[in-house]
C-alpha cells in the first residue's frame, strides 16, 4: 500500500468518526465539538493540496513506506 492511499484512508476515517460523534442524529453522539475536527481536517486537506506539504506523509516516509509510482524492487 502506498503513502497516498493510507493518507486518504486515514482522512476519510477520520471524516466519518468525527461526523458519528459529532452529530446529533447519530446514535454514538458525543458532543458536537466534534464536528471542529471535521472542520480541522478539511483544512489540512486543503492547505495540503495547495502546499504539498503533509505531516502524515513525512511520518509514513519515516516508517518506510512508498510513493505511489515508486519501485518497490
């Protein structure tokens, strides 16, 4: 699996607990702060895409996984 990949899986989990916690109609309703980390998440998306810095890409680089489109031999 790629860095891409698990940096898109991580954000959508992420999207989708915090709007389970943090909405009223859920039945795991917590507290609707929660929806400020949806909110946050959406922020780093977007100033990701602009700036192409990620700090979740860098960890995964360290924990040595690949690039998509890089050589795995």
């Amino acid at each position: 699996m790629n860095i891409e990949r698990i940096i898109r899986i991580m954000a959508g989990s992420f999207i989708l607990l915090s709007l389970t916690l943090g909405m009223e109609a859920s039945p795991l309703y917590q507290s609707s702060n929660w929806l400020w980390f949806t909110a946050f998440i959406g922020f780093n998306l977007l100033q990701s895409g602009i700036t192409r810095f990620c700090p979740p890409e860098f960890l995964l680089k360290k924990l040595g996984f690949k690039r998509a489109g890089s050589c795995s031999a």
